[in-house]
C-alpha cells in the first residue's frame, strides 16, 4: 500500500513510520506545520509541534530512508482546534485539544489530502490498536494508551488508519528507535498544548476573551463567596484557584460545580455535589459493531487519563446516555465518554460522544 506517514517529530511516530516500511508499504513522511505565525512555536520538548520537532521529523525520514514533506496546516488547525478551544472554554465547557486535532486535522484534513494524493492509509505513532477485525483497542501499554482521543474517528477514517505501535510498550519503542539509530530515541514526551507557548491556559484564553469579572457563589446558600476575572478559567471538579473570601460552614473544601456563562457564575459546594450517575453526550460515533437498539452493558472513560466505569449506554434521539454503576465526580461537558467492551485481547472502543 502507498501510505502517508504523520510524523511529529517525537520518537512513537518515528518508529510508525519505520515499521511501515518494513510492513512492505511505499511510505512517505510528512510533518504538519500547524502554527499560523512559526515564531510562536515554543522551543525545547513542551508540546508536539516546535521547529525542533519539524527538524527531529526530517532527520528521521532521513534515517529511515522516506521521502519527507511539509504540509501547511496552520489555516485549518487554526478553525478546527485553536477557535474550538477557546469558543468551548468560552461557552462553559472543558475542550480536549488534541482529541479535536486527531478528528478534524489528522483524520480528516489530513487523510482528505492524502487520499486525493493517491494514498491509501495514513499511519500514526499513536498507541492503540487496529486489528484485521477494524475494530479499534486499547494499547498493551495502558499508561500510554490513547485509544481514548481516537475514539471520535468515523468507520471511514479508521478504514484508512494504521497504528503500528499498539502492541508495543513505550520503553520498546524507545529501544527499538535507538536499535535503528533513531536520534529521537530518548526524546521526552509531549504532555502541553501545543499552542499555548508558555503552558499557561488561562492566560492564553485571558488573551483571546479579555477580563470578565462575575461572581462565585455557593450552591448551598446562593451567598456570594469570591470573585473571579473570566469564567472561562474554570473546570468542573476544580478546587485549587478559586481565592474565596468566605469559608465553607463545616469547614470543608469547596469544588466548582457549574460554569453559567449567561450570568458569568461559578457555582461551588462540597465533593459530594460533583457525584454523577447519568451521562449524556452528543455526535455520538459508534464504531464497536452495529450501532445498538437497546441498552448496552460496558464500561465508559469520562476523561484522557481516568478510569473504566461500568455502565449501560443507549443511543436515544441522537445522543449517547450513560446510566453509570457508581457515581463519579468531575465530569465535564466538552470531554468526551469513550464506551469500551472489556476485551481479554484488548478492550475494544464501542463508540464515543461529547459529554453534554
């Protein structure tokens, strides 16, 4: 197959690429630029797409021996990812960049242009599993899997997908990219946001939404209990941050509970308040089989790093609802609930929706 290999400049994507050629494929490298203005781009290891990453991307094609290009993504990631975060921040929600980035920019845009190319598949350093079945798995490392920010992906782009890491560890993958003379082979991890130059969030959206001063109130009692410069600094669950003026009557910590931007109102309480049983999310994507008539019995992530629930899922008017085992705490609209089968070869993604 002719395959267009994404590299990021880090050492999973290096070693995709690498394992495609050896797979047989025609492999060709291509690194995204995604910055607008590349004086933005930070320097050093922060994120995913520095100019240090686009040079580490080229050296590597060039140690494997790929064909390697540049592609200039800077006006799409700008509306796709860079807006969408800050009009979700804007509107109360909790937005998962890089889930958006692999839905609208790497399996999309980008698979798009590759496919009118000539190219059959795009190939990815993302650790998750694709077997011959198409369905989509967890990784064998649980602590790298990202089946979760992959789970957005239609049958049509997955179709068009390969993830040659998935049954591969982190610390593999390391020793493999320096057994093939790999200059990334101990480059550290991408963790930030790739656009945000300095890691600080609010700030960056301070900068886009100006200062909106509102009020914090508590749920219980409706007293306003601190101040706050823009509602859009603030998550669900959150506890750290908040500089109340006004202690809690038992003395315990407050959490905000809800974000109303019509108002500019951050609502805390107790731990307790946050405790969710039911999920609904909307532009539900089912890729786990055909899509159900009836409840389902799974297990549902809430977040990028949290742990499996048990629940049942249904699809009704549209949307994914969650009925959950146990409550939980924290959810935030604007992240996604991925629903897994529990799976002894690896717990297969059943279909995903933004949590409402």
């Amino acid at each position: 197959m002719r395959v267009l290999a994404a590299m990021s400049g880090g050492v999973d994507s290096a070693v995709a690429a690498a394992r495609a050629v050896e797979a047989g494929h025609d492999v060709t490298g291509v690194h995204l630029a995604l910055a607008r203005n590349p004086q933005t781009y930070r320097s050093g290891a922060r994120g995913c797409c520095t100019l240090e990453d686009a040079r580490d991307a080229r050296r590597a094609a060039d140690v494997i021996g790929i064909p390697f290009y540049v592609w200039d993504m800077a006006e799409e990631f700008q509306a796709s990812v860079v807006e969408d975060f800050v009009a979700e921040y804007a509107a109360g929600r909790t937005p998962n960049p890089c889930l958006r980035c692999n839905e609208k920019i790497k399996f999309a845009a980008v698979l798009d242009r590759a496919v009118a190319l000539g190219f059959d598949a795009v190939v990815t350093g993302h650790h998750a599993r694709l077997g011959p079945d198409g369905l989509l798995r967890r990784s064998v490392d649980r602590a790298k899997d990202q089946s979760y920010v992959l789970a957005v992906l239609t049958r049509a782009q997955l179709d068009r997908a390969m993830f040659p890491l998935g049954d591969t560890t982190k610390a593999q993958v390391r020793a493999e990219a320096a057994a093939r003379g790999l200059a990334v082979a101990d480059k550290p991890d991408s963790h930030d946001i790739c656009f945000i130059a300095d890691g600080d969030t609010r700030g960056f959206l301070r900068a886009r939404l100006g200062e909106a001063p509102g009020s914090i109130v508590d749920a219980a009692t409706g007293e306003v209990v601190g101040t706050h410069s823009g509602a859009y600094a603030y998550t669900i669950g959150q506890r750290k941050g908040l500089n109340l003026t006004r202690p809690a009557p038992d003395g315990n910590p407050r959490y905000v509970l809800s974000i109303t931007p019509v108002t500019n109102t951050v609502t805390v309480g107790p731990a307790s308040a946050l405790e969710v049983t039911s999920v609904t999310g909307d532009r539900p994507v089912w890729t786990g089989g055909p899509v159900p008539d009836g409840p389902v019995e799974c297990e549902v992530q809430l977040r990028a790093h949290g742990d499996p629930v048990p629940a049942v899922v249904s699809l009704v008017d549209g949307r994914l609802v969650a009925q959950l085992r146990h409550p939980v705490r924290g959810v935030a609209p604007g992240q996604a609930i991925v629903a897994y089968r529990p799976d002894p070869a690896g717990d297969i993604v059943l279909g995903s929706a933004t949590v409402r």
